[in-house]
C-alpha cells in the first residue's frame, strides 16, 4: 500500500469548520475509497453505487441523517445527486455532524456540490500517483516533497537548491529507489493497483485494458446518455496518438468524422473524467490565452498505452505528456496555486510548459535524449524578453543522468532527480 500526499492536506483540514464536509474527486481507481477508510475509521461507509440502497438513503431526511449516519464516507456520491441536498440539509442544522463525498465524475459531481454546498465544502482532487508516493510502502511512509515541489513553495531558495543537487543523479543516495518508482511510471503509470506485488507485467496491461473499457461503459456513460460509444471511442483514440500536440478541434472532427461542437465536448469529458490535461497558450494579454489553440496531453501514460493498444517505451511526445503530466500531479498533490502553461511565439520559439506562480515563472524543455546540450536548450535563451514576469529558472529535462548548467539560469537535469 502506498501512502499518499494528499493524506496530509485532508488531515490538516479534517477539524477546521469549513472542512465539516469533504469531497474526494479524481479518476476512477485513484485509491478514493481507499484513502477515505483509511483516514477516517471511525465514519460509516456508505456505498451508492447500489440502486436499491441509494433509493433508500435518498429518502431519508435530514434528522435521520444525523440520527444514523453522523459521521459517514458516502462513496460513488454522483449517482445519487439528491443525497448532496441531504447532506445540505445536516450541515446547515446542526454542527457535529461530518461527511466525506467521493465520486469519480468531476462534472456530475461538481456541478451538483457547486450549486448546494458551496462554501461548505472542501474539495480534494486525487491524481494517480506521483513518483515520491511510488517510492513508498506503507501509510507509515514519510512522503518527502520532490525538489520541483520544494522550488514550488519556496521560490526564492532555487538557486539554493540546485547548488544542493548532485553533479550526477547516480551519485543520490536514493538513486535505485527513485529510478524504481520512476521505471515503473514510465512502464506502466501511477494507477495504485498496478503496484500490487501479487501482480506480474501480463496483469498489469491486462489492468490497464480493463480499466479502459470500463471507463467507457460506466464513467463515460454516467457523463452523457450516447446512444453510440463509437465516436467518443474514435475521438479518445486519436487524442492518444496526438498527446503532447496543440489541439484544433475543427482538424480532429474533420479526420474522425464528427462536428467540430462534437469534438468540443468530447475533449470536455476527457478532461472533466481526468483522462486530459488542456494546457492553455500563453500570452502577454490575458484575453488571447483564450483564444489560442491550447496543447493537450494524457494525464497516464499507462491508459495511454491500453487505449492506442500498445506496449513499450514511450514516444517523444508520449514522454513529454507524461513529464508535464507528473510535474501537474504533483503541483496539485501540494495545493499549489502554480498555473500551467505552454508558449509559442510568432517566430516560432516554442516551451514546453511554463509553469507561472505570483513571484514569475519556470519554463522547461522536455527531450528524451540521453545526452543534452545548450542546443536542447535554444527556446529557453532570452525567454525572459517576452514574459511579464521575472522567469526564475529555467530547466531541461531529459535522459542525461548529469545536472548541469547549459546556460545561465538554464539547468539539465533527469526528471527523476527533479521529480522523486
């Protein structure tokens, strides 16, 4: 079992008054569940994914509630929308009484906790899991903030912290640990059930294949009544194969076969069901990021793998996705307010991510190579001519096991090493 961050920011909120309620959102076999039984023994599990007993709590009323389930984990909650009313209901009259909510539909649920318990509430997103949590083995593990997690919530100490790293990521004392947990994700993603011992390679990608074909029976479905699975199937497919690319919905739709308003909100339940991460242009003027086209990436490169059905190392691309993907998680694994960018300028500089936080940004390149040098680097030269903040570091990260400095403020360094 692998301890989880996010562990910590429920338990510091688990008895402020605004965290009466809690509400667990995130992909489905994130470890939810799992997580909510664990930090919260005590509650009363109640499980509305059956229509017989999801019947019976709707009909209860707010006095039973508290009467009977005072404390209680409602899993699977966005079946039941009528049970948030329910819950409302409690919290607004009387004080002692405590919930967790957890659902795997950020669309149904979210809606429906938007319009009742807004204010009431706080919402934690569980991603699948990042490399410092792959390096754990129990909840008992200390679950230590990588260095881009460090550089994240003490901006003004990076230059501090790259003199701390190592001139080679092999020289880490925890090098085999880290590149255990790293391989793993490159292999399969974070999904928490393929850690499992029990389970051979064949049962991972068995695990993955069956994930996404219950995704587009149940989640899918659960987001919108198609008549026909086929275009979404199509549409998920091709989005897989372009990951890491800028997004035009006309082109997509044009390729596939469907409308361009189709695409729009097929791409929407992607990203509402955290299969995807839209990743906006930046620009100087805050009306335009809008407008441009955005970049889209798979959020696992394990699902990846089991919906374009293959096996193997990954694609430039493909790893690029799942460097920012990880860089993401992990942002949200600390509540970091950081906002997710990519660039591309009219002469055709293009970054990978920019990563803005209130003090200025890091940019970075992402290769695959095993070698880099100030070549891998060109698009991060003179960056700052065009930011309206400071840009505070720049990074490459790659392959190469060596940290070094290409340029100045430009540093290489192997995503395992910034990231474990």
């Amino acid at each position: 079992m692998k301890n989880r961050k996010s562990a910590l920011s429920i338990m510091a909120r688990k008895d402020k008054p605004g965290s009466r309620i809690i509400v667990l959102t995130g992909a489905r076999q994130t470890g939810k569940t799992t997580l909510a039984r664990h930090l919260f023994p005590e509650y009363q599990f109640l499980s509305i994914e059956d229509p017989v007993l999801r019947n019976a709590y709707a009909s209860l009323t707010a006095s039973q509630w508290k009467e009977l389930y005072p404390k209680a984990i409602l899993d699977e909650v966005q079946k039941e929308p009528r049970l948030i009313e329910s819950i409302k209901s409690v919290y607004d009259q009387w004080e002692e009484p405590r919930y967790v909510l957890s659902g795997s539909s950020q669309l149904l649920l979210l809606e429906k906790i938007k319009e009742s318990l807004a204010g009431r509430c706080t919402i934690i997103d569980l991603y699948p899991l990042t490399i410092p949590e792959l390096e754990t083995e129990s909840w008992d593990d200390t679950i230590a903030d990588s260095p881009f997690q460090i550089m994240l919530s003490h901006p003004g100490d990076i230059s501090r912290q790259l003199e701390s790293m190592l001139p080679d990521f092999r020289l880490d004392a925890n090098y085999a640990k880290k590149m255990k947990a790293w391989n793993h994700y490159v292999r399969f993603g974070g999904y928490p059930a393929l850690t499992s011992p029990q389970l051979n390679d064949e049962d991972r990608f068995e695990w993955l294949k069956q994930y996404v074909r219950t995704y587009l029976e149940r989640d899918v479905r659960d987001l919108a009544m198609f008549r026909d699975l086929e275009p979404f199937v199509k549409l998920q497919r091709y989005i897989a194969l372009q990951t890491a690319t800028i997004l035009n919905y006309s082109a997509v739709g044009h390729n596939i076969g469907i409308t361009t308003k189709t695409v729009q909100r097929y791409v929407q339940y992607l990203e509402l069901s955290y299969q995807v991460l839209i990743l906006p242009s930046w620009s100087r003027t805050e009306g335009k990021r809008l407008v441009k086209s955005p970049k889209i990436h798979f959020l696992d490169y394990g699902v990846l793998q089991a919906v374009v059905q293959k096996r193997g190392s990954p694609t430039g691309l493909e790893f690029e996705s799942m460097v920012i993907a990880e860089l993401y998680k992990q942002a949200k694994n600390i509540l970091s307010d950081a906002r997710f960018w990519y660039l591309r300028t009219f002469d055709g500089k293009e970054v990978d991510l920019l990563v803005e936080l209130s003090q200025g940004y890091l940019a970075f390149e992402i290769k695959t190579s095993e070698k880099v040098s100030i070549a891998d680097a060109r698009h991060l030269r003179d960056l700052s001519d065009v930011l309206d903040k400071p840009l505070l570091h720049s990074f490459v990260l790659s392959n190469d096991t060596a940290t070094k400095n290409l340029a100045p403020d430009i540093t290489a360094i192997h995503p395992a090493y910034m990231l474990g």
